[in-house]
C-alpha cells in the first residue's frame, strides 16, 4: 500500500504533502509499538518474581524435597536477625512467588 502511494507520488505532485504526513505517521506507530513491546516485557519481567533467590530455593526444594515457604521463612528469620533489609524485602518478593506470604487470608481461613 505504501508503494503505490509513492508510486502516485511520482506521478502526481499534489499527493507529495499526503505521501509524507503519512510516513511521519507510520514512524509514530512504529515507536508507539517499540516503546510499547519494550513496556510490556518490562512489566512482565517484574510480574515473574525470578530472582536470584526464587532459583536457589527451588534448587534446594530439588536437592532436599523440603517446602519453599519453609525454607523460605527460615532464610527470612536469618535475614531479619542480621538486620539486612534489602535481603528481608528480596526474601519477602519471593514469598509472594511462591504464594507463601498470607497464607491464611487467601484460604479463608
């Protein structure tokens, strides 16, 4: 479609200000869409919950057949006792991947 609007460009000086209204407008939606794409994968990232942590305790749930929420509270309670917060926060996203944090609200109970 955009080769026969060039093509009638050639032909037809008239259509010269259309011809290029529209290639500026088919740029914009090119970048909306890139800029979009790049939006959606970034969100998607966050949403996942894959972190460092999220792959060591599923190593470990592998080697040892324990619970994540078990193995991850532990990990919390050491967090907590050296005071490091950004770990607490890190061990805490990971809870919330693997549906450990607020157990009891979502099951009603």
């Amino acid at each position: 479609m955009i080769t026969v609007i060039v093509a009638d460009t050639l032909k037809n000086s008239s259509n010269t200000l259309f011809t290029l209204s529209f290639k500026k407008f088919g740029i914009i939606i090119i970048l909306l869409l890139a800029v979009a794409i790049s939006v959606a994968l970034m969100s998607r990232s966050r949403e996942s919950g894959h972190s460092y942590i999220t792959d060591q305790v599923k190593t470990e749930v592998q080697i040892t057949g324990r619970d994540p929420c078990d193995i991850l509270s532990e990990w919390l309670a050491d967090a907590k006792s050296e005071e490091d917060t950004q770990l607490v926060q890190k061990i805490k996203q990971a809870q919330k991947y693997f549906e450990c944090r607020n157990r009891q609200k979502r099951q009603g109970g």
